[in-house]
C-alpha cells in the first residue's frame, strides 16, 4: 500500500485533453495504476484550475490505495444541467485520452453490470450511458469497416486488435448500436425515473 499523503503529479506532464469532466473521469476507469497496474481509479476531489479550462482530479487507486493527481485541459470542465450533462463529447471528434479498444471495454462492462442489476431505474441509467461509451468507439472510423491504426493509442489495445480484428469491424458495432433502446427515449425515462426520485437525473457519477 502506498504511504503516499498527497496525490503527486509527474514532473514536466501536460494536461490531459478531454472535452468533458465525463471523459475524464472515464479515462480514470480504463488507466491503470502505475505502482501495482490495476486500478480503477476513484476520484477523490476535482478542482478547477486558475487557469480556465484546466481540472485537478485528486484521486486514489482502488485496488493499492495509491494516490494520484490528474491534470485535465477540459472545453466542458463542469457539467451543465439536463440532458447535456451526459455528454461525454459534444463533437464529431474522437477521445483523444480514450482509444477505441478502451471504449469498447467500458461499453462491454457497463451492458453487463446494466444486465445483472435489479434495480431497473439503475440499470437504464447504466445502459445509457454504455451507448454512449459505444457512440465514442464509432467516432474514430472514417470511410472504411477497418478501424485506423491510429485509433489505437497503447499496446494492450492495438494488440487486441491484431488478434482480434472482426471484434472491431464497424458493421460489428453498429449492428450492436442497433439492437440499443432509442438514446431518447432512454433519456426521457431516466429524466422522469429521476425526477420521481426527487433529485437531479443527470447526476449519474453519483
């Protein structure tokens, strides 16, 4: 366990670009930790910088408890309210911090736990935002069924894909995409499962 008191952050290391607090917050669940190379990591605190656009995320990992400070350039450091509050890239762009190969792994792990949760308003809310997670893994294709070489950002993933290329064919993840609930509908019912509940719908870090 790490003896750590405060989150540290590498010397000389530029923010992180994410378009949203969402997305940085997803890229913490896909990095690894760097002292025992599991994680997720748990976001202890966020904070804005000085400077406009910037983010602090003070976190921990949660497998060794060590602690790291996130530095993000974000457009969308604080989420608005309502139904863009979801958002995790408002743009046609793809993740620059999230490969294709990592948001493939978010959206395979949130349909399960959205599958094995008996709670139906959280398992709407966790199957939206798997469609979400899926719409970002189809940014990254141009013209063609083979995704680039370029939308692969480490090793782990880019070797997933040389062993496993027809997981990442782009008629796959549509066809995938269209066995999904209408993303709003989805939106609407999980806006008034919310607001019975009595508090914020787009609240669903929390």
């Amino acid at each position: 366990m790490s003896s750590d008191t405060n989150p540290r952050r590498c010397e000389g290391e530029k923010p992180l670009q994410a378009y949203t607090l969402n997305e940085a917050r997803y890229y913490l669940v896909v990095t690894p930790c760097g002292q025992c190379l599991k994680g997720p990591w748990e976001v202890d605190a966020v904070e804005s910088d000085q400077t406009p656009g910037l983010l602090s995320i003070e976190s921990h990992c949660g497998n060794c408890r060590a602690r790291r400070l996130f530095a993000f350039s974000c457009r969308r450091p604080q989420p608005a309210d309502g139904p863009e509050a979801l958002q995790i890239n408002p743009t046609d762009q793809p993740s620059r911090i999230v490969d294709l190969g990592q948001w493939l792994s978010l959206f395979y792990m949130l349909i399960e736990s959205a599958a094995s949760e008996r709670d139906r308003r959280t398992a709407r809310r966790t199957g939206y935002r798997a469609a979400m997670c899926l719409a970002e893994a189809l940014k990254f294709y141009a013209d063609d069924d083979e995704p680039p070489a370029s939308a692969f950002f480490y090793d782990r993933t880019a070797e997933a894909r040389r062993r496993h290329p027809e997981s990442f064919s782009r008629q796959r993840l549509r066809d995938m995409q269209a066995k999904l609930p209408d993303s709003g509908a989805m939106a609407r019912r999980i806006r008034r499962d919310e607001r019975r509940k009595g508090h914020p719908w787009w609240r669903f870090w929390r």
